[in-house]
C-alpha cells in the first residue's frame, strides 16, 4: 500500500480557470466586500471558497500570536455535528504544515499524508483536500481550508488558481474590516475608561465598590468572557480575586490566586502580559477546565496595594489583538486616575476630620481645661471664709471632681491627637486579618467584600468589626475542624452585613462561651445584632448586622 502523500501534479494550459470560473471568482469577490464586520467577513470568504471550487467542507483558521490557530470558522458542519467533534483545531498535522510552510498545498488523500493524525471519532469522512494562505501585506493572517470536493473528484489546478486568487481579494477585504473592526474596538475601549472615570468621580451613591465598577466597564469594553481585579496580598502570600464581572463570576470572587510570579515584573507602566494554556488557572482562582484560554492582565498604576486587571476569553473567541495591548493600558491610565483622584478627595475629606479633632484637642486643652484649673482654684480660696466641715466636704469634693474631669480631658486630648494621618484603608486591614490568619493553614478562605466599605467603616466600628471577624475565624480554624470557610462583608440599603460560615463539626453548646460573649458585646456597642447558628455536623455560621448611615457618604459625593 502506497503510503506517501498524493500530491497532485500541477496543472497544463488546459486547467486553466474557465469563463465561468471567473464569473463565480468575480461574484465571490462582491459577496466578501460586501461586509465590514470581521466575523462576517471571513464567514463569507469561506462560503465564497467553497461554492467556488464545489467543496462540501470549507474552513478558516486565524494564525494567533503563538503561531497556533487561534480563531476557527467553518462551513458545512451544523452545530451538533461541531459539538460531537470536540474542540476545535489549533493547528497541528496537515493544517499546521500551512502554518509552517505558507504556501498552497492540494492532496488527493487527505488521510494519507504523514502528518494526518488525531482525527476525532465524529469526524466527517474528508478526503481530497485544498489549502491556502491569505496574505494580508507580508504577513500570513490565516489559512483556508477545503476539503471532498462534490463529486469524488480532485481539486484541480484551476480550482487552485481560482482560490488563491480569491485569497488575495480576501486578505484585502480582511484587512479592511481589521481596520473597521480596530477602530470599533479603540472606541470601545475608550468609552469604557471614560465611563469608568466619569462614574468613579460623579455618582452619588456607592452600591459598588471602586474596583467591583472597573471590572464592570472593563467587561463591557474589553467585549470578554470574564473580568477579574486580583490583590496582592504582600509579603509573599499571594492574590485574592477583589471584584469580578462576566460569566461564572462568583465563583471567582474571594478566591486566593496562585499567579503572583506571573505578574512579579508587571510595573504601572508595563505593557499587558499575555497568559495561555494551564497558566491562566493559576491567574483566574475557581475558573473551570476549558472555559478561558487566554487571559490579558495589566496592573493599576498608583495603588497603595498592588492591584491587577485581568481580562479573560473564551475558547474559540476573538483572540487578543495588539489594539487590545495598547487601550488595556490605556483604560487602566484613565481609571487609575480616577481611582487616585478619588482617594485624594477621600483624603482630604479625612484631613478636614483630623483638623476638627486637632482644633477641638487645642481648644479642650487651652480653654477648657485652664477654665477648669482656675474654677477649682477659685474654690480651694473659699476654704479661709468658713469654718464649717460640711462646707469644707463639699469644697474637697467639689475639687476632687473638677481633677477627675481634667484628667478624663487629657484622657480624650490624647486620643483626638492620636488618631493616624494616613491609615490604611478598612478593607485593606480586613484582607490583612485574613491573610495572617490563614497564614500556615492549608484551607484557603473564600472572602467577598462588595460596597462601600472604606467610606462608611471607620474608628471604632472598624476596630469591632476586625475583632468579630478576628475571634470568629479564630474559632472556626481552631475548633471546628472545617474544609471551607467564606467570609462575606458587604454595605447595602443603609446596613452592613458580615457572616462567616464554615463547614465543620458545629456544636450543640459552645465549651467556652467567652469568644461569642466578646463578640455579642462588640455588636452591641456599633449598635448591631449578631446570631450564631451551629448544629452538630453542619457547620456554624456568625451573622453580624449593623446599621450604617449613608447620607454622610452621598452628601460627601454631591459635593464633588
């Protein structure tokens, strides 16, 4: 049996393309101009390529970055016949030989050529097989693929010709509709980060929190699957998905990532890094097998903590385009700005709050206390006017109170004086708590956090807040013998919830019941309630409420 490959020899005067070969080749040549979407475009190159030369099957691979086929359209397979397939080709064997060596290649025997391997159980019988490439300038944009011409016979010389000329008016309506397609896509992109800004800088309410509106408009810009913002948790202990927009979201949110050596060099300034294959698992936690493929990430420049965007795709969809490298960086320009801008209007807003402590500790210090100081020297002077013991017992209790207020002043001078200038932000603590109370363990915490945390959480309430959370995952690490453990502290319609629920032993009494003791008072003095549930075998959950006012927030932002 004759093994090798079938080439077909070339062809003689008499191949040549015939008048109504010209005619179909012209009328082919209308049908794929007549479009300046991309997709429709190269659907109706592959329609026009196979009514040209009578194939039943008729492809188009788009040659991604890493030199694989990155986008794949074919004609004459329904949906079920696709989907019995598999996944679609990346361009290995036959297919790939064009990739490697652009030039045409027409077989008799598909099936015979020593690269024919892999093909799947439910694939259609192919056998004769034509393959070109479209050129667009110098450079191989992708190949088309025919196969079983109608009939049983060859591709012929002239079927050859009429392709590859076919394929050259397609490279330049290909480019066209790159071109339009560029242009919508910088329009996108563009949009998207004004958009982002301008809601940042002018809403007057915060159902979202900064970074959970980024991936929102970075979604709806960037035309992607899934859009996560990642961060990173520092000192060596890995990212934490913060927001989340697009498909299987929430199964991202609060989940550890395993990608910070990937995203080690990304500076502000650096160009989007491109992340395939298994890597994109370790950028995207809880993203399943085969659902993205391809992630874009760039970081947010200007952040106090490392922030990274990531922006995933799809199998099959449109791959990652050089227009996509250069307006990621530009969306995360206009957003960080944003996002820098509205921390220095949060900033200010605390430095007027410093201020007014400052002023009320001089004012408590200069005027208050010396008019203290001199009422109770006034009354020590009444002592040589009476001889009376009982006027001089409330004289002695009179200036034993007055030395007790000044004291509670200094007391309360002191701690207006003491408050940070430059704290860090409330959610920033809350993924630090987290961070160092996993540290070690190998369960790793699922934590979502959604509002406008650092806005409406501040001073003492945040300070019992972290200690609920802080005993609460204390005693679930320590004694309920857990697989999971999620946390969930979120502001919304004027409350603010926080609940950690875990998977463990649960209790029917509690052995020591000084821990939830400590956190029923710690609600009760933020002016909140807080139920613990547990049943033996079935975890435990600490459900916090608390009331929260927003108006201070919402006049705050009207005043922008």
């Amino acid at each position: 049996m004759n093994t090798q490959p079938q080439y077909l020899p070339a062809g003689t005067p008499g191949q040549s393309p015939t008048a109504t070969g010209i005619e179909d080749l012209l009328s082919a040549f209308a049908a794929i101009a007549d479009d300046l979407d991309l997709d429709a475009v190269l659907e109706r190159v592959v329609s026009a390529a196979c009514q040209l030369v009578d194939a039943r099957f008729g492809a188009l691979g788009v040659i991604g970055p890493d030199r694989m086929l990155g986008h794949f359209i074919t004609v004459g397979l329904d949906d079920d016949e696709i989907g019995r397939i598999g996944p679609l080709p990346r361009g290995h064997g036959v297919l790939g030989l064009l990739i490697t060596e652009p030039r045409p290649v027409r077989l008799a025997d598909l099936r015979r050529h020593p690269l024919a391997y892999g093909f799947p159980a439910e694939h259609p019988q192919m056998t004769s097989f034509l393959g070109v490439p479209i050129r667009i300038h110098d450079r191989v944009f992708g190949n088309l693929y025919l196969t079983e011409k109608r009939g049983g016979a060859d591709f012929s010389d002239a079927d050859e010709q009429l392709v590859v000329a076919l394929a050259s008016a397609a490279g330049v309506a290909i480019e066209n509709s790159r071109l339009f397609d560029e242009s919508n896509r910088r329009t996108r992109w563009l949009e998207g980060g004004i958009d982002a800004a301008r809601e940042l800088l002018g809403r007057h309410t915060e159902a979202d929190s900064d970074h959970e509106l980024v991936a929102r408009h970075a979604l709806h810009a960037s035309q992607s699957t899934l859009v996560v913002v990642l961060r990173d948790l520092g000192h060596h202990r890995g990212l934490i998905c913060e927001a989340a927009d697009g498909v299987e979201a929430a199964t991202h949110l609060g989940r550890r990532a395993r990608g910070g050596p990937l995203l080690h060099d990304l500076t502000g300034t650096s160009p989007p890094a491109l992340i395939t294959g298994p890597d994109v698992a370790l950028v995207l936690p809880g993203a399943a097998a085969g659902t993205i493929d391809a992630a874009l990430c760039s970081r947010l420049p200007g952040e106090r903590e490392p922030h990274f965007l990531v922006i995933g795709r799809a199998p099959g969809a449109t791959a990652f385009f050089d227009v996509d490298h250069e307006m990621m960086r530009s969306f995360t320009s206009h957003v960080s700005l944003a996002l820098e801008l509205l921390r220095a209007h949060r900033r200010r807003e605390q430095e007027a709050v410093f201020g007014d402590r400052d002023r009320i500790a001089r004012d408590l210090h200069d005027v208050v206390i010396q008019r203290l100081f001199a009422a109770g020297l006034s009354i020590q002077t009444l002592r040589k006017y009476t001889a009376d013991a009982r006027a001089l017992d409330r004289i002695s209790a009179v200036t034993t109170e007055l030395d007790a207020t000044i004291r509670e002043l200094r007391d309360t001078i002191y701690s207006l004086r003491s408050v940070p200038q430059s704290a860090p932000s409330f959610t920033s603590t809350v993924f630090s708590l987290v961070a160092d109370a996993f540290d070690g363990q190998d369960l790793e915490p699922v934590l979502h956090l959604s509002g406008p945390l650092d806005s409406l959480v501040e001073g003492e309430r945040a300070d019992h807040l972290r200690a609920v959370l802080r005993e609460g995952l204390s005693n679930a690490l320590r004694h309920a013998d857990a697989q999971a453990i999620t946390i969930a502290l979120g502001v919304a319609g004027g409350q603010l919830d926080l609940s950690i629920d875990d998977d463990g032993r649960g209790f029917a009494e509690p052995v020591r019941a000084s821990g939830l003791a400590n956190m029923r008072r710690r609600a009760e003095l933020c002016g909140g309630t807080i139920s613990i549930t547990s049943t033996p075998g079935c975890g435990t959950r600490i459900h916090l409420v608390m009331p929260v006012d927003i108006r201070r927030t919402e006049s705050a932002q009207g005043g922008r």
